[in-house]
DNA sequence: GCGAGTTATGTTTTT
DNA sequence: CATAACTCGC
C-alpha cells in the first residue's frame, strides 16, 4: 500500500498555492480521473505537480508514463518536474514517441524490425504513388494525398489493410483497398513505417500480445495523458490497453479546444471518458489565470455560438487590464504594415518582444508578414521547426543516414545514390531493379553485386561499387556517436563539395548543414549512449512547435494550430476573414465551423493582457486580388465591431494606402489582347503579342519578348499591361 | 546521364 | 504565382 497523497510540509510543491480543484486533481489517489480544464487554468501545472505527488507519495518515478501533444511540451514538463523532486525517472514524452520505443522494445511481437524507418508525408507520397501505379490504377481519381489521408482515416480508426479487404464493398473501397495493401506491402518491403502505423502497431502489439501489456502495465502504473480532446481512437486504444489491469489514467484536456478532428481526433474520447472508466473522479477546472475579463468575456462569446458543446464558465481571476481590439485594413499588405506599426507600439510601451505572438490559419500567410516585420526592423521567429528538415540539403544527407540504419530504404536510397552526381542514372537503377525482382533479391543486396549483373555497363557496375563501398565504409561508424557520423558523411559523400561547387547560391545551405551537425553533436553530448537510430526516429517525430526558441528575444510568428498549449501577453491574430477562418475548405460543414471557431477561440485565449484581431478588405489569394468579407466569428465576440471598423479604418488608411491603392486598379476581369499589341511583363519587359485566346478567365497569350523570348502564358496570372 | 526549359498542378491545419 | 514533374536535346 502506498502512503496516502497529502500536501505534505515537507514536499517541495507544497509552498506552492493550488485552488482546491487543482488540489483534488493533484492529490488524487489512485482510479481514473478526468481533468476538464479550461483554458489557462493550470492544468499543465497540475499534471506537472501530480507527477510530483505521486513521486513524494513513494511511487517510484519510472513508474509513472505522462504524454503531452509535443515534444517540447515533454522536455519542458520533464524539466518542472524534476524542479518539484520527481526525479528524472518518469517517461515524459508524446504519444508517437512512447510508441516507437515500445515498437523498439518488443519489435518480434509487433511485427517490425528495430531499426524501422518513420516516413513524413513525402516518404509517404512517394510510396503512395507507387501503390497506385502498380495497381495500375488512374490516378485522376485516386491521388496521393487524397488517398493517404483515407488511409490514415482508417489506420487512425485502427482498421488495417486485411479488415478493410473484408468489408470493402462499392467499387470505390474495393479500389481504395487494393491501393492499401499494396502501400502496406511496400512499406514493410522498406521496413518503414508511416505516423499512423507507430501508433497502429502499438495498439495491435497491446491488444493481441497480453503478456506484453501487462508487462507495460506493470511498468507504468500511472498513465497521465494531457489535451485528451486531441487523441485519435488509436490513441485512445493504446491508453485503454495500456491501463486494463490498474485504471490509472489520468486524462486532461479541453473539448472546446478541439483543434485536430481533421487528423482524426476523435472529440468522443474526452466526451465519453465517464462511461469508459464509469468509476472516474472527475474535475473541473474553470478558473483563468492567464488572461484578463476582457479576453475572456470575448472568448466566451465567441465559443457559445457551438452548439455541439457543453456550456462551461471561464473564471476570470485577473484584474482589469490591457486592450482587446479589432483592426481593419485594406489589404493584406496593409495588415502586415499596420501589425509590425502595432508591434512597434507594444514594444515602446513596455511588452518585450519574445512576450509577443502573431497567429495566422495558413502558412502562406507568413510571407507578408515577415517582409513587413523586416522592414520595420522587429526580429521575429517563424515558429515552424519542421521546414528545416525538409530543406533538401538536410534531407539529403539525413537520407544518408537512414540508409546506414535502414538499407531496405529504397526511399532515401533512391534520394542518394546519384546525389551529388555520381554517374548512377535511370537506366542503371533500372537495370538495377529488375535484376533485383528477377533474383528475389533486395534492391541493396543487388547493389553489392553489381558486378554480377550482366545488363550493366563494366563503367556503370564499377560507379556502383564504388558507391557500396563508400557506403561500407560509413557502416563501420554506425553504432558510434551521431554527429561525427553525420560530418564524415557530409564530407565524403560529395555533397560538401558539390555545394561548395554550386556557388554562393548554397552559402545558406552549407549552414544549414553545419547546424544539422551540431544539433547532433549536441544530442550525442545530451544522451547516454547515443545511437543514430535513436536519433532518426526521433527527429522524425519533431513538431513545429519543438524548434520554438523560447530564450530568443523576438517576436513569434505561428499558426493557429502550432498556438495551441503556448501563451502570450500579447497576441495579434490576422486574416480573421471569411475564407481564412472559418477556413473555406471547411465552409460545408456546420461541424468543421465549430472547429474553426474552437481553433479562433484557441487563439484568443493564448493572450494574457492585450488582444489584437485584425482583417484585410482586400486580399491576394493565388495571385488574385479578392474582397473580402471579415469572419462572422468578429460578430460573435459582441464588441459592437460594426464602429470599430469605421473607427480603425480610418486609422489604418495611412499606412495601408500606398500599397493597397496600386493593387485594387489591377482588380480587373482578366483582360483582352489583340495581336500585335505591345505589352509589358514584369520579368520578362517588353514584347509583342503574337496570339491571344480569348478564354474568359483561363485566356492564353503568346508573347514574343523583345529578348527574344516567345512564352505562352495564363493572362491572369502573368500581370501583362498593355501600352 | 544530365540539365534546361516547358508544362501541369495545386490551394489548411500536422504528429 | 510558385513549384513539382516531366520532356527533350545535348
């Protein structure tokens, strides 16, 4: 028997002031329990703190498993709960991440090798259009992405390629199903396996293999799963198993922050949690100490427009301050413009810049934004981590690696083997495969016998050698540690120098490298005993949110979504507008607006002391100048926002005017043109029309440029101004 | 086998 | 308009 949780004179927490619902969260004893917790109301604190109690109350710290959505979320509660005593025992860490390390751990019983490859969504593409080509089916109506994320609808629902055969009836499944198995054929041929499948296995390996289960049970007696409202029905599976022999799970979470159900989350595992585990204790925890009245009385409005809702309270604790206010602008580069004037102000006034987030709904969003920011000279951050690991210099030599670990490969194999050029073409892979298919081998293993095979050139067998044996080479570094591995390959697989060839173009690439290493180096120097397959799979698993530089003094730009779990003292939210949230792909559907208003209610309740919500009359969607009509959400926030618009237009003109005035001319019907009419192109200069197809809309027009040039272009996006 | 140049294509949010 | 994918000529 453990020693009753108290708060204890002795514990390091128990200076610390809890509320009495925080408390009875905290001090819960064992059974399941159900943190409902609005926004800013402690709850990362009170799971923080429970680890600690549970710690303080004799329950050794390995014992206890807390998952948190990111995996900064992770780093940063690891860091508070060692602070609060718990040593550094419990396993902190994201769903994904616990998922690969029991796929690791038990690799036999799921039915995976070891040392698996995690595939992002251009692994995944790539596959993808395999599948489909090999299925010989058109992709016009089966495309990649559409098709993946139907298959990750399902591996999220915990329906495999086998039970998807059996119940696959109209034509479409049926076609649909063909394409899953075969992506799932091609997949363990690669020994990868995509995000969905992480979790997938898992679920499998637990619900089919008991010992296994009950093993982990043993090992993690206390489950703690935070923003519960985002968890899938694998997820939700894995917990379910994970916790079957003791009912310790403690989830917390927020349904009216339920930002994720287009990935799959599933709202019903947070709203049935009580039927579940019918035993459950369950808190509420509806007291804000974050934001002020004023943030939290709109944000109260805005989110009691949801129907599908329960109705819940947000508890100002706060005193009065600050400013909540909408802004109008012309354009969008006029937002941009009055937004870092608006930031400028909030810097003289005191803010600090690092105390300062923009939010938008779409990344392109950015752009703007940031020529604005540069402009007014405010340093920013683009909270948006995972663009690095897709730059191509990264992803080349990562490429490399994952082939040391993981020959079977073939996607990054296929990505280095002529990278930089060595003299290894389509023809010779091609050979190259079929040699593989003819004698049942592995596209590596023929690799090493490219002598043997006959279609080869000697040249070319020889180049192919001379690639294994480089790669050998490397091999012989592999269980040492990452970062030196990372350099030696970096340098003598050509790619330094064929970015040093390619000029001062690659300046920014070379360091960007440079980084890769040292942020190896540096998790060599972090990790006990560090493997570059540790380090693989866990840099696949990264989120934009896990690259945010909180020490930096700058501003941070993200979006809404990566916004989620942060907070700001003040925070600007642009595009509010119809279109841009609610988003238009998600206009159809009442339920998909509730989540656009929940992603805008996220938004808002980021902010501590000052609120600015801002939207463009006029906006450049692909190219086109559009009007717009402001979100219906800005009614919802009941700020009489018909006045302020007049108010803060008039406002915003000067700054906006002489960007947007150009643009709304241009704001034509597509123009015609007349042969021989003498045009002007903003890259190309002058030239000569030589046809024009009148095509309303998608007209054509050939122009032959005074530099010679005869390019046919779309009139609507090629801004051509007659002369 | 390689690169330049043309053509197709897309267009939310992300672990 | 931006970029990915593809074609064609060397």
């Amino acid at each position: 028997m453990m020693p009753p949780l108290s708060n204890n004179a002795g514990s390091a927490f128990s200076g610390s002031r809890l509320t009495p619902s925080q408390q009875k969260a905290v001090f819960h004893r064992e059974g399941p329990l159900l943190v409902i917790a609005g926004p800013g109301s402690g709850k990362t604190r009170v799971i923080t703190f429970r680890i600690a109690a549970l710690v303080d109350a004799g329950v050794p710290a390995r014992n206890i498993c807390a998952i948190t959505f990111t995996n900064k979320a992770a780093e940063e509660m690891r860091s508070r709960a060692i602070a609060l005593g718990a040593s550094g025992g419990a396993h902190i860490s994201t769903f994904h991440s616990l998922c690969v390390r029991i796929l690791r751990r038990f690799a036999e019983d799921a039915g995976v090798r070891p040392n698996f490859s995690i595939y992002d969504q251009a692994d995944q593409t790539k596959c993808m259009k395999q599948a489909i080509t090999t299925c010989e089916l058109d992709t016009t109506n089966f495309s990649p992405g559409r098709t993946l994320d139907a298959i990750s609808t399902l591996k999220n629902k915990l329906i495999d390629a086998d039970v998807f055969k059996d119940q696959a009836d109209d034509f479409f499944s049926k076609m649909l199903s063909r394409i899953y198995c075969r992506y799932q054929q091609i997949l363990a041929e690669l020994n990868a396996l995509d995000f969905d499948d992480l979790l997938l296995k898992t679920a499998f390996l637990l619900e089919r293999h008991l010992d296994t289960c009950s093993e982990l049970g043993n090992r993690f007696k206390y489950l703690l799963i935070d923003e519960y409202q985002d968890t899938n029905h694998a997820q939700y599976r894995i917990a379910k198993a994970l916790v079957s022999s003791h009912n310790n799970i403690c989830a917390t979470g927020d349904p009216d922050q339920s930002i994720y159900r287009w990935r799959g989350a599933d709202i019903r595992n947070i709203l049935d949690f009580e039927r579940d585990w019918p035993d459950a204790t369950v808190v509420r925890l509806e007291e804000n100490f974050r934001s002020t009245p004023q943030i939290l009385e709109v944000a109260d409005r805005l989110i009691a427009n949801n129907e599908s809702r329960k109705a819940k309270r947000l508890v100002p604790t706060r005193p009065a301050a600050g400013e909540v206010v909408i802004e109008s602008y012309e354009d969008e580069t006029g937002e941009a413009l009055g937004l870092a004037q608006s930031i400028r102000q909030s810097i003289d006034k005191g803010v600090s810049a690092p105390d300062i987030a923009v939010f938008y709904r779409v990344n392109a969003q950015s752009r703007v934004l940031e020529e604005a920011l540069i402009k007014s000279k405010i340093s920013y951050q683009i909270v948006r981590g995972v663009e690095f690991y897709n730059r191509k210099e990264i992803r080349d030599l990562l490429a490399y690696l994952k082939v040391l670990v993981n020959p079977a490969d073939e996607v990054a194999l296929g990505r280095i083997i002529n990278t930089p050029a060595r003299g290894i073409g389509k023809t010779t892979i091609d050979r190259i495969r079929g040699y593989a298919s003819r004698t049942n081998k592995t596209f590596y293993e023929s690799l090493k016998v490219a002598g043997r095979i006959e279609s080869l050139s000697k040249s070319a067998s020889a180049r192919v050698e001379q690639f294994v044996r480089m790669m050998d080479g490397f091999t012989k570094d592999i269980s040492g540690p990452v970062g030196p591995l990372a350099e030696r390959v970096f340098t003598e697989s050509g790619l330094e120098q064929s970015l040093i060839a390619a000029g001062p173009d690659s300046r920014d690439a070379l360091e960007n490298v440079g980084e890769l290493i040292s942020a190896a180096a540096s998790y060599d120097q972090q990790t006990e005993k560090p493997l570059i397959v540790d380090y693989l799979q866990q840099i696949a698993l990264f989120s934009d949110t896990d690259v945010y530089d909180t020490s930096a003094k700058r501003v941070a730009l993200m979006t809404l979504h990566s916004a989620k779990g942060l907070e700001f003292d003040t925070a600007f939210i642009v595009g509010v507008e119809e279109g841009l949230l609610p988003h238009e792909r998600s206009a159809e559907d009442g339920d998909e607006i509730e989540e656009e208003r929940r992603l805008f209610f996220v938004g808002i309740t980021r902010a501590k002391t000052n609120l600015h919500v801002s939207f463009a009359k006029y906006r450049q969607i692909r190219g086109q100048l559009l009007r717009i009509i402001p979100s219906q959400f800005l009614f919802e926030l009941g700020l009489g926002f018909s006045e302020s618009i007049a108010q803060s237009t008039i406002e915003s003109r000067q700054s906006a005017v002489e960007n947007s005035e150009s643009q709304i001319l241009n704001r034509q019907s597509t123009p015609r043109f007349r042969q021989g009419d003498i045009v002007v192109h903003k890259k190309f200069g002058l030239g000569t029309v030589k046809e024009f197809a009148d095509m309303g809309d998608n007209s054509i027009i050939v122009v032959a440029f005074n530099s010679g040039e005869v390019k046919s272009l779309k009139v609507k996006y090629a801004r051509l101004a007659k002369i």
